[in-house]
C-alpha cells in the first residue's frame, strides 16, 4: 500500500456508495484526509463515521455536485476542518437509459448537470488551492462507454466523453503548476447500481455472464478503481497527466 506524504487533504465526489467510497476508503488508509461529497447527507455521513472507526480520517458533507454554490459551501467546511484540498476525485454521476428520440432537454441537461458541468465546477473550485502549493492531483471517472458507445445512452455517454476532452486539456493548462489531471474509465464493476440494473434488465445479461466475457474472467471491483486512483494520486505518478488509465478487465484495450 502507497502511503501519501503530507497529511494530504482529499475530496471525493459521490461517495457514500460504490466505486466513490472504494476511492475514499483507499485514500484515507493511504494517509489521506478525507471528505466524501454525496447528494445523500446521511450517507455521506455514515461511510465517513466508518472509515473515521478504522482510525483514518473523514468527513461527510451533503453536496449536489450541480449546484455550484453546494459545492463551495461543502469546500468551505473542508478548509475550516482540515485546510487546503490537494486530491479532487471527479466520482459523482448519474446514469441514464432511454432511446435516444425519448431523452428531452431537461433530461439531457440534468444529466450532463451532474455527470459534465459538475466535473467543472468542482476543478474549477479546487484547482485554486493546488496551484497556491504547486502540488495537486485531480482524476475524473469517465466511462468505458465512451470508446464504443452504447445505445440508449447517449446523454450518458456524451456526459463522460466530455470528461475526456476536459482531462486533456486541464492536464495541459496546469501541469507547470505541478498539477496533474487524468481519467479512469471503469468497466464493468459490481456496485449497487449495476446490480439495481441487473434486475431492471439492463445489462443485457447478468453480472456473472458479463465476467465470463471478460478476459480476466471476473467483474471489477470498487477496489479495482480505487487502487489504480491511489497510484494515480500519488506523488510517483507526477509525470503522467492527460492519460486515460483503464480499469476494465481487458474488456476494452
């Protein structure tokens, strides 16, 4: 296990649940402090009180990443608690299913509300503290759709592609500041939405029929993630930004 020097101060978006608290609990064993940012409040609260229980270090704060104005009042209480944020993790998002004809423009536009714009605004908010030390780390979960696409998704999967395009270019905007900026794209990974969407019938098949078809033959894990997110934060990564790392099993090379 990588240890992050520094006390460093790490927010992680959408993580009450999922691959998100598999990010923040790896981070905060890391030496990390943590806060999970998470439209549900009381979630939030809960993985922090866990991850607090194991002798690491969090806080909970409920925060709709579409909200600008949540998002800096959540970052004003991480200042006041632990100070300056160094590590930004991009997790929080929405999915969406429906054809293409179906998707309205309030639902296009929540979407990329929370999967897109919510990326933004949380760089654009925190990136101002990394630059005053000169050190920071951003990495924003993206998708795996994004290289094949995928029918009945296409708001989703324009929002995480569009996560893509601003990886890149942040990561060459700000990497004189000692910044780096990269994506991971998970693949299939078993969480609580994929299996709420295994019994909607939405996978096209089940979680364990998707493992034999995956080259390693085994879905992912929020661990999956989380590890290569460590590596990625850390201060042996420093000269890799603007890279899309893939976590996928070999469903995707």
């Amino acid at each position: 296990m990588s240890e992050l020097s520094g006390d460093k101060v790490a927010v992680v978006t959408g993580a009450a649940s999922g691959i998100g608290l598999g990010i923040a609990q790896r981070l905060a064993a890391d030496g990390a402090k943590v806060a999970i940012f998470d439209l549900n409040t009381a979630a939030a609260e809960e993985a922090a009180a866990k991850i607090s229980a194991t002798g690491a270090t969090s806080i909970g704060i409920g925060v709709d990443v579409s909200d600008r104005d949540q998002i800096q009042a959540g970052i004003d209480i991480v200042h006041e608690v632990f100070g300056p944020v160094a590590i930004l993790v991009n997790n929080a998002g929405m999915e969406g299913f429906r054809p293409f004809l179906k998707i309205t423009p309030d639902v296009w536009n929540r979407l990329l509300a929370v999967n897109l714009t919510g990326t933004f605004h949380c760089c654009q908010l925190l990136i101002p503290d990394m630059m005053d030390v000169g050190w920071g780390r951003i990495v924003n979960i993206s998708s795996s759709s994004t290289h094949s696409g995928q029918p009945f998704m296409t708001h989703y999967v324009a929002s995480k592609t569009g996560v893509v395009g601003l990886t890149k270019s942040l990561a060459l905007e700000f990497g004189e500041h000692g910044i780096t900026v990269n994506t991971i794209p998970p693949g299939f990974i078993d969480t609580p939405m994929t299996r709420r969407n295994e019994a909607k019938g939405r996978l096209g098949g089940s979680v364990e029929s998707h493992a034999e078809r995956t080259p390693v033959r085994r879905p992912g894990r929020p661990e999956d993630i989380a590890a290569a997110c460590a590596f990625l934060v850390s201060d042996e990564a420093g000269y890799i930004t603007g890279q899309i790392l893939g976590v996928n099993g070999g469903r995707n090379t």
